[in-house]
C-alpha cells in the first residue's frame, strides 16, 4: 500500500496541471506585491502625502453608533471625548449582559450618549438596521465595540462628506493589544495587507471592505440602498460592495484611526479567518451579477483580485498539503524543498518589501509599527492558516449564499 501511495505522488508531481498549480502559487503573490506596493506608493505621493483637508469649515450632525458588548466602556471613554462639535454616541443593546447596560448607564444620565435597548438578540446588522432611525446624524460613524477611534478621527471622517457621490468613508484600524505573538503578526498585516490594499485600490476607484473596519456612512445612502443583509456573514464588507454597485463613492482615509483589538490566541484567530472567507464567498455571489454590468465596470478588478485570492488559497493549501504527506512517504515532490530555492527566496523578498512598505506608510500615524519588523520573519505562518481557513469556510459561505 506504501509504495502504491508514493507511486500516485509521484504520479501527481509529474502532472501538467501540478505544474500550473506551482507557477499559480508562487506567481500570485509576487504580482499582487508589486501591484499593492506601487499603487499604494502612488496613493501616498498623491493623496496622502499632499492632500490637506479643510477641517474647520464642514461639520454635519455625526451619529458614533456602538453595539453594546463587554468591552463597551472602553469604547464610550474614547468616543465621548472626540474633538467635533456636532456629534452624538448612540449605542445600541440587543440582548447584551445587564453588566454591558451597568457600563453604558452612567454615560447616559450625564448626558453624553444615548441608549438603544432591544428584548432580543437579532445579530449586528439587523440591530444596526433598527438604531438608524433613531440617529440624529446625517453621518453615522459605525464602531466595533471595544474600539477606541483619534480624537480627530470625525475631522479626517467627514470632509469628504463635502462630495454628493461619497457614501462610506474606511478608516485606519490600528491594533491595540500586541501582547502575544499572533497579534503582533496581525499588526504586520493591518499595514502590510489592509492599509496597502486599501491604498491601492484607492487609485483604482473601488474598495473591497475588511470586516470590523472603522467606517462612516451616509446615513441617506444606507436607507436608499436598503439597509445591511441580516444573512450575511458580514454585512458590513457586503454593504460596502453594495454602495459601490449602486454607484456610490467609497474612500479610504488612513489619517482617520482608531485603536482596535485583535483575536490574541490561535482559536480567535482561526474563527476571525473562517468568518471572513465565508463572509467573502458570499459577497462575491451576491454580486456575481456585476461583473456582467458595464456600469459597475470598475468593480471588475476588485471582483477579480477578490476571487483570485480564494483559489490561491485553495492553491496553498493544496500544495502544502501534498508536501506534507510526499515527505512522510519520503518522496520529495517537485518544486518544493527544505532548503531556500529561487523561488522562495524571491517571494521572501516580495513578502518582505511589502511589509516594509505597510509599516513605514503606516509609521506615520503609528511610530510603534516598526518595531514588529523583526516579526515578518514568522508572517507567512499567517497565510497559511488564512489559506487553510478559506479552503474550509468558502463552501459553507457560498452554501449560505444560495438560500
């Protein structure tokens, strides 16, 4: 039985499409690491490093909408001290511990924010569905809870409200517990991957959300394109797709920030994984019909880099796992070695260049960022298990999408 088993692996190595799948794996990243890297360069030099935005003369009413949990105090402490004249914090309790309602209560009676209690647990986007009529903005700034948003973060926000077109604007999460050695790995990539991809796809006009981001709406363009979807894994990347398909304009303002918390141990971090790819799987078939519309033509590129990711996911976790398995059988696969080859070492330098640039981009509002580059060493780890976590979850999200 062995030796059969070595022959099919060897057999496997030997195929055409076994090949493909080797150039597919290597030349994937590469590509979107130079692509990422210059455009985000480009952004920078454009936008970000020049552009001044008139902060004094624009001041809509502004919403700061929070879902209560147990880590809503921290966020009222920093969103009822923000610098912005006209602006309200509202948050929402759907079934929450009464310990959640202790916190938010003595806020409430001194008068700096609002509460919104509901008898049953409806999930995040049906309780946001049902606090928007209560809000007072014309703007509403939506926090994960636990968030703790710059005081000037509104500032930054809402100038680009001044355009009729402009329906979101994404802000910058930055990480804020960096105890454990996975968060620091998810500091990396909320610069190297996040920031980046968010800069980049700036240039090109349109934006693929990442969930839990720190993100203002206008208020008129949720209702006009029907709310958040309560069946979507996240709604808020799906909202984000669907403004753009309306023709709306969705920026991303880097200069707007706020501290966030990320999952700090492996079991976190994979459930993160698999809710993102399944909320993914279920955007893009949502809105499979836009890549057939010539009006949402410039989704195009961000339909096609989004579905790309997944199968080099498939990809990566595929091979990793044939590798895994011709070793134990003691045969050595082609094209992957224990010791560094040419391609490995040009994708470590891609890797690594777009690490760099994420931080150094990102230092500007964050100097601590640099010091986890001795880090980027161990980030690939980090691919793998999104790799493993989409191969699973994509097929329960597009299952999900076919209800």
């Amino acid at each position: 039985m062995i030796a059969g088993l070595r022959d099919f692996f060897e057999s496997v190595s030997a195929l055409p499409a076994y090949h493909w799948a080797l150039r597919f794996f290597v030349f994937y990243p590469v590509w979107s690491a130079l692509v990422w890297v210059t455009m985000a360069i480009f952004y920078h030099w454009r936008r970000e490093r020049r552009e001044h935005l008139d902060i004094t003369a624009f001041f809509p009413p502004v919403s700061v909408l929070v879902r209560a949990d147990r880590s809503i105090a921290r966020t009222l402490a920093w969103a009822t001290e923000i610098d912005y004249p006209d602006y309200e914090v509202v948050v929402i309790e759907d079934g929450a511990s009464d310990r959640a309602r202790e916190m938010v209560l003595p806020y409430v009676h001194e008068g700096s924010a609002r509460l919104i209690t509901k008898d049953l647990d409806e999930g995040k986007a049906t309780a946001l569905n049902d606090a928007l009529p209560c809000l007072r903005g014309d703007i509403v700034l939506v926090l994960e809870s636990g968030a703790c948003p710059d005081a000037h973060i509104l500032r930054r926000m809402v100038p680009h409200f001044r355009s009729a077109r402009v329906a979101a604007v994404i802000g910058n999460p930055r990480v804020a517990n960096r105890a454990s050695f996975l968060s620091q790995l998810q500091l990396i990539e909320m610069s190297s991957v996040v920031s980046l991809l968010h800069r980049a796809q700036r240039v090109w006009g349109r934006l693929l959300g990442v969930p839990g981001m720190v993100t203002a709406y206008r208020k008129s363009a949720l209702l006009d394109v029907g709310l958040y979807g309560p069946h979507m894994e996240t709604e808020d990347v799906e909202m984000i797709w669907r403004l753009q398909s309306a023709a709306y304009d969705v920026r991303y303002e880097p200069r707007a920030y706020a501290w966030t918390r990320v999952p700090p141990d492996a079991v976190g971090v994979w459930r993160q994984r698999r809710r993102r790819a399944a909320g993914l799987a279920q955007t893009l078939v949502a809105h499979a019909r836009d890549l057939v519309t010539w009006r949402t033509r410039r989704l195009w590129p961000v339909y096609v880099e989004a579905a790309l990711s997944i199968l080099w996911a498939y990809c990566c976790a595929g091979l990793v796992a044939f590798w895994i398995l011709s070793y134990a059988l003691g045969v050595p696969p082609a094209g992957a070695s224990p010791l560094p080859n040419w391609w490995a070492m040009m994708l470590a330098t891609l890797c690594l260049t777009q690490i760099v640039t994420g931080l150094a981009l990102d230092s500007r509002y964050d100097r601590s960022v640099l010091r986890a580059l001795p880090l980027a060493v161990a980030f690939p780890l980090l691919w793998l298990v999104h790799a493993f976590a989409t191969a699973l979850a994509t097929p329960a999200g597009l299952a999900r999408s076919t209800r």
